[in-house]
C-alpha cells in the first residue's frame, strides 16, 4: 500500500525525496557558482545593480501615473520619457563635448611642454623644493589626463568596438530597468512570502524604506552634479576659460565620486586656467572652492534629508576601504551601500531583544514550626 507522503495528485511530478544535509549542499554549491560567475564576470552584477537603482529613480514618477493610467502604460510612459530626456540631453552636449575634445588635448599637450622648459619660479616666491615639485605636479598631471584622452580615442577599430559595447550593455541596462520597474510588485510579494505571516508587516517596511532611500541618494546624486556642473560651466565661461562644456561635464561625472568628486574635476579645470593667465587661475580657484562650499552645505543637505544619516569620518574610511578593495567601482557604490546598511542596522537594531534569563526557581518555605506552650513549673 503507498504510504500517504508518496502519494502524488494527478498529472503532478513525483516527487525526489532528499535528506536536509543534501539540501543544504546544493544550495551553498548553488550559491558559489553564483558567487563565481559574479566574480569572473563582474558586468552582470554591475548592470544588474545599476538597473535596480535606475527602477527606483524612476519609480518616483511612476507613483502618479499609476493613479491614471494601468502599471504596464505608466512603466511605459516612465521609460520612455527617460529615453526621450537622455536623447536629447546627448544630442545637444555631445556633439559640443567632441567639438572641444581635440583642442583640449592640444592644450594640455602644449602646457606640458611649456611647464618642462619653463624656468622655475623666482626664489622670492616660493621655496626651490616646492617650486620644483609644483612642477613636476603639474607637468605629471597634464601628461596623465593628455595620455589617457588619447588613448581613449586611439584607434577606429577600438572606437567602433567601444561604441557597439557601450550600446549593448546600455540596452542590457534599459532592459534590466524595464523589468524591475514592471514586476516591482511581484518581487514584493515573493519577497513577503518567504516571511513568516506576522512579520511581514515589518517587512514591507523594511522593504520600502530601503527602496525610497535609495532612490532619494541616487536621485539627489543627479540633481547635485547636474547643478556643480552647470556652475563650472558658468563660471569658467565667466571667467574667459576655454572648454567650458567640456570641463563641466567632466565635474559633472567626477562629483559621483563623494568628497574627492568636486576637487577631481577641478584639477583638469585648473590646468587649462593656467595656459590662459594666473589671474584665470586663481579664479578658477575659488570658483570651485564656492562650487564644492554650495554642495556640501547647501545642496547635498537639502535633497537627501535625512536619507544617510551617517557620521563623515564614517563615510570617508568606508570610501578608502572601497577604493582599496574594489577600486573606482567600489567607490562609486559606497553611499548606496551605507545607506542599506544603515537602513537595514535601525531595522534590526529597533527590534532585536535578548530573552530575558528565567528566573531561578525558589524553593517552597517551610511551614512554621509551632512553639510548645510552656509548662508551669
């Protein structure tokens, strides 16, 4: 007679009996394949991620819409209105951007001849130590940034070959968007599923707090380096500085970098000041000094709020460690990585309990002994 656990519905698969060590072994050799694939071929992960930061930026819009229109045609709408913005975003910066590139590069080229053959400064100016190392600085500098933009658009071969793969992880990136944006509620709910029933109100919290957290860091992220970079832009067009575009744009992308961003894009700002005058300089100077001031006491307070609530030495050491063990990647992901760490710590740390120690168990107290009364002698 088949027992009652071998039983199987109709048209059911039969089921494979294993024991829970097995279980447990195919899982961790599971989760190590992952691991390895990930480690092997670190674009997967890294467009994965970037498509789920993307989905939560974009769900900000899409909250509105989705009280008018159906989920699919509001996800529609939303990534279609993203595609629409970058395109012309990139149809009226690049083209300006690639105008200026060549003669920036020459610029830098002639500095760096310019530096090297130039005599040092006069002894009433600086010290003869520190004059030459401003020089071999500065002259480094300029030879680093001209050998990277070259080899950067060394070759057609190697141009159309980082065209086509740039295009094919953009759309590798559009469509992870896409997807996370359209089964947004489906992960929830597995997400919730897999949490016993009355946990799960805490988990929903946990689960949108993480979300709007992040979005809040990335889309403050955007908002910030968009205005540090039309400043630069303003200011060195201001100032008489060539390149203006170009160097706004590269604050732009430099600012991602938290603390040391808006001080990086202003060297190769710096540099170019200089072929034109120390007055331009010095300028250039202190136009970033008030761009990095207005970032980091007015502008990066106000979008993000309370969304990183994390003391700055915290912030700095974690950067460090990042960029030690994971290079420019690394770096670029230590805020979002906070954030879910301190989002995910307050969780935990609001709910953990240690069980209180049973109370030692008191023995019965002993009945009274009755005094004899006393006899009379």
């Amino acid at each position: 007679m088949t027992a009652a656990h071998d039983r199987v519905r109709p048209g059911w698969p039969i089921p494979i009996y294993i024991t829970t060590r097995l279980r447990a072994v195919i899982a961790a050799a599971l989760v190590a394949a992952l691991v390895l694939v990930c480690w092997r071929a670190p674009i997967a992960p890294a467009v994965f991620l970037l498509g789920l930061l993307l989905a939560l930026l974009l769900s900000f819009p899409l909250r509105p819409l989705e009280r008018v229109l159906p989920r699919g045609q509001a996800v529609a709408a939303v990534v279609l209105g993203a595609v629409l913005l970058l395109v012309l975003v990139a149809a009226n910066v690049v083209p300006l951007l690639f105008e200026e590139l060549p003669g920036y590069v020459e610029t830098l080229s002639e500095y760096q001849v310019r530096v090297a053959s130039a005599p040092p400064p006069a002894a009433g100016l600086l010290p003869p130590l520190a004059s030459v190392t401003l020089t071999w600085v500065l002259s480094a500098l300029a030879g680093g940034a001209r050998d990277a933009v070259r080899e950067t658009l060394g070759g057609v071969v190697d141009v159309l070959s980082s065209v086509i793969g740039l295009l094919f992880y953009g759309f590798s990136l559009l469509m992870v968007t896409i997807y996370a944006l359209a089964d947004a509620r489906r992960f929830e709910a597995a997400y919730l599923r897999a949490v016993p029933r009355r946990r799960r109100r805490d988990a929903r919290e946990l689960w949108r707090t993480l979300g709007d957290t992040l979005a809040r860091i990335l889309g403050a992220s955007i908002v910030s380096n968009t205005v540090q970079g039309l400043m630069a832009f303003a200011f060195l067009t201001l100032i008489g500085v060539p390149y203006a575009a170009l160097l706004g744009a590269v604050m732009w992308v430099t600012a991602f970098i938290p603390y040391f961003g808006s001080w990086i894009g202003g060297i190769p700002a710096f540099l170019v000041a200089l072929t034109v005058s120390p007055t331009a300089a010095a300028l250039t100077a202190a136009a970033y000094f008030t761009i990095n001031l207005t970032d980091g006491n007015v502008l990066t307070p106000r979008l993000q709020g309370g969304a990183l609530r994390v003391h700055p030495l915290v912030v700095l050491l974690a950067i460090l460690a990042a960029g030690q063990l994971f290079g420019l990647l690394g770096v670029l992901f230590t805020l979002p990585l906070l954030a879910v760490l301190r989002v995910v710590g307050g969780f935990f740390a609001a709910r953990l309990r240690t069980r209180p120690a049973p109370a030692p168990e008191r023995s019965a107290p002993r009945p009274a002994m009755a005094e004899a009364p006393l006899r009379p002698a």
